[in-house]
C-alpha cells in the first residue's frame, strides 16, 4: 500500500498533515509516514496506520488512543506517533493488524493482542478497568489460550477478534448485547461469541450491536442497525435482510445461489461468504475442474451435499437440514 493520504475534517489532527484544517481532497499523510510505504490503516477517533511492522496514530488523543503514553485534553497529535513500546509490547514484535475505534486502539502483533485508551467497560480486554495510554496486553490465558488471533474490529467500546480456528471473542460495553454472548453484560476479558452458529470468517462490532458473516451475514444487539427488518434489539443473531438485493445472471467466477435471482462470492472471496470455498488441493480427480492456484473445484457432474442451519420465523430453534445442489463454475 502506498503512502496514506487523508481528507475530511482535521480539527483534531486526524488527517495527519501538521494541521487542524478541514481538507476538501486528499493530503499526504506527513511525519514519520511522510513518502512511507503502509499495509494498514483504520480511522476512529484517531488514525492509526502500520508500517515496516511499527503500529503509528494521530489525531484525537484526548482518551490516550494514539498509544504514545500522552493523553488528555489539548494532547492530540497532529502528525504519526510511533505506538509505544513501552512495557507490553517488546522490541522485535511485528503489528499485523491495528483497529481505531471511538474510545481505544487495539493491535495484533505476532498473534497476540494490544489496547490502549479508555478502558471503563473493559475494552482494552486485561481484566480490568483502569485506562492506559500506553499498549497493555489483552488476557490471552482465559477464553483465547492456544489460540492465534487473525483479525481484530473494535468498536466504540468494544473489541472483538477473529482466531485461526473460525471462532470469535469480544469484549467491552455490552448494554445491547453487542458482545454476541447473549447476555448484556459488560466483559473486561475475551469471551466467546455465541449469538451465531458455525465457523465465522467475518466479524464487526459497532457501537451497540455486531454482524458476523458464516453461512450468510447475521448480526445482533441494537435495534435498527442489524439490517434484519426488526425495530427491537435481539441477543441471538438474525439474517440480515436481502429481500431487495437481486442479481439478474452471475458472471464469471460467480456462483449461482440456491435462492432465485441470487450469486455467490467468487471463489476465494470471503465476503459476503454465503457458503465456504469449495475449492481443493490438487491433482484433480475425475469430474473435478482445475482453477487457479493449483487447485481444484467440483466440475458440473459433482453434487456437493451441505448441512446448513435455518430458523423458522416463528422464533423456533434452529435446526439442521442436508441439502444438496450442485454448483457451476464459468472461467475463462
């Protein structure tokens, strides 16, 4: 990823060019990122972006988000500010990911992650609630142990977090149920998320409710953002509503959905993520078409057999249900 640029409202710093101007395009992203190469970035409350493996922010300080052990009112930061390394983290760990959100910043540096800033719903995930405006590490003895974490989303106060093994576990405020534990309380360490059923690709967590893609997209917590076509919040997840979302043909790559009118992602593709990647390593077996990337994916004579999960509109228990369709794929 190149150098970042930024546009919008800079009055507290967060475009990172040395000022607190409103921008109406683009500018370069100055200080120790100026003409700088990054392979992140997130906005929240601050910026925060990562480059040659050291996590950097700017902007709005005022709850220690930027990570550089200063804080406070007056305390933003008008240009990148490498992360401290001061305790927590050590010298030699690589950031992976880093996350902005409306009241922390979180990270992952070599499988484990980092927060920092206001911490009065335990968003910063160490058992606590004491803020830090230097990194501390989030527990990974508990609900996460012999776990490697893959991706993170956090929200206004809340966090969450994907693992190499499908799971996901959030932490922080939980009035609406955000969380995805089915309850409303507010957690200070990971815990398990299980408003939704089966191994999870995608999550994100706002700031009253979360969506996860596994089969199809499901979210829960708040009322009105879960997309569901429900005004009341729930704590079990729901499909969102796709009613008007139609596709006239799939095109190439695509795959046809069971539903009418409907396509799949590309092969590869995780989002939306209605069903897994069917594809398999090769040497391809009779039937079976070769794709790239040395792998293989079931030719049109190959029926493929799912066990999906469904719930009744009448709030009935999911339950399983084989179904089996076939799959066609077009390349070129």
């Amino acid at each position: 990823m190149p150098a970042p640029t930024a546009g919008g409202a800079g009055v507290d710093g967060n475009l990172g060019d040395g000022s607190t101007l409103k921008r109406a395009s683009p500018v370069a992203v100055g200080g120790a990122l100026a003409d700088v190469d990054v392979t992140h970035i997130s906005a929240g409350v601050s910026t925060c972006a990562i480059a040659d493996g050291d996590g950097y922010c700017w902007g709005d300080n005022y709850y220690g988000t930027v990570g550089n052990g200063r804080g406070g009112a007056g305390r933003d930061e008008l240009l990148p500010s490498a992360v401290s390394r001061y305790d927590a983290l050590r010298w030699g760990q690589q950031f992976t990911a880093i996350a902005a959100g409306g009241t922390h910043t979180c990270a992952i540096a070599d499988g484990s992650v980092y927060c920092w800033g206001s911490n009065v719903h335990g968003q910063l995930g160490d058992g606590t609630q004491a803020d830090d405006r230097y990194p501390v590490a989030t527990d990974m003895t508990g609900a996460l142990a012999g776990r490697t974490v893959s991706s993170l989303t956090v929200g206004e106060s809340s966090s969450c977090v994907l693992t190499d093994d499908d799971a996901a576990f959030c932490w922080g405020r939980n009035a609406s149920g955000a969380l995805g534990d089915q309850t409303t309380t507010s957690r200070s360490v990971p815990t398990a998320v299980t408003a939704v059923t089966g191994p999870i690709r995608i999550i994100a967590v706002g700031s009253d409710h979360g969506c996860a893609a596994v089969l199809y997209v499901n979210c829960w917590g708040g009322s009105f953002n879960l997309g569901t076509g429900e005004t009341s919040g729930r704590l079990t997840a729901a499909p969102i509503h796709t009613g008007d979302l139609e596709i006239a043909s799939c095109g190439t790559d695509w795959r046809p959905l069971h539903e009418p009118r409907r396509c799949g992602a590309p092969i590869g593709t995780e989002f939306p993520g209605f069903i897994d990647d069917l594809r398999v390593p090769g040497p391809c077996a009779s039937g079976w078409l070769s794709v790239p990337d040395g792998m293989c994916a079931p030719g049109p004579a190959i029926p493929v057999s799912y066990r999906v999960w469904y719930e009744k509109g009448w709030s009935s228990p999911p339950a399983p249900a084989d179904v089996t369709w076939r799959w066609w794929w077009l390349w070129e």
